[in-house]
C-alpha cells in the first residue's frame, strides 16, 4: 500500500536550518507530483511547496520563497525540502502529500518543526 514517512523534524534556533525527508512506497513515484504541506496550532493546513513528476517544475508560497527548496530524487523515492533562514513562523507540524498519476492523493503522518530560542 501507499505509504509516505517525513522525518527530520526537530527544534532549531531562527535562522538555523532543516532539511526534511519524504520516503515514498507503494506507488510510481517518479510519475507522482509531490507537495510539502505544514499545519500550525488553530491554523488551516497550507500549501509550503511542490514539485511536478516530470521536468521537476517547482512551486513555493510566497512565505517561504528564497529561504526553502523542495527536490526529489526518484532513484530513492524520496522528496526533501531544504529549509534555511527559519523563522518562529514556520512552527508547525509538516506533511508530505503524493498526488498519483490517476488522480489519488496520500498524506504521511507529519513531522513536528519547532523554530524557538
């Protein structure tokens, strides 16, 4: 089955950096659009980044732009986002989401950011 885990989560300072980890199974992975996702405390889940299947044409909100950096490697199903210069705002729990060529969609469990002093 479908199966997305995130890691690489944890507490940093602001202005320090993470680099997130999406393993992906289950599914064709390299015909797959991938999206990191982030949900903070009585906030909506938005969208932080995405990156397509094909030609890897990325997306990013305006929030995050310059600072994060989404990828993937399809050798090693997996997607990253790079995140340098964090700031207190980008708390939040963050989800990897796969959207499958026939249209399925699939979340992982979430993986805790915390950006405190």
């Amino acid at each position: 089955q479908v199966e997305l885990v995130e890691s690489g989560g944890g507490l940093v300072q602001p202005g320090g950096s993470l680099r997130l980890s999406c393993a992906a199974s289950g599914f064709t992975f390299r015909n797959s659009v991938m999206g990191w996702y982030r949900q903070a405390p009585g906030k909506e889940r938005e969208l932080v980044a995405g990156i397509s299947s094909g030609p890897s044409i990325k997306t990013y909100a305006d929030s995050v732009k310059d600072r994060f950096t989404i990828s993937r490697d399809n050798a090693k199903n997996t997607v990253y986002l790079q995140m340098n210069s964090l700031k207190p705002e980008d708390t939040a729990v963050y989800y990897c989401k796969a959207i499958l060529s026939r249209g399925s969609e699939y979340w992982g469990q979430g993986t805790q950011v915390t950006v405190s002093s």
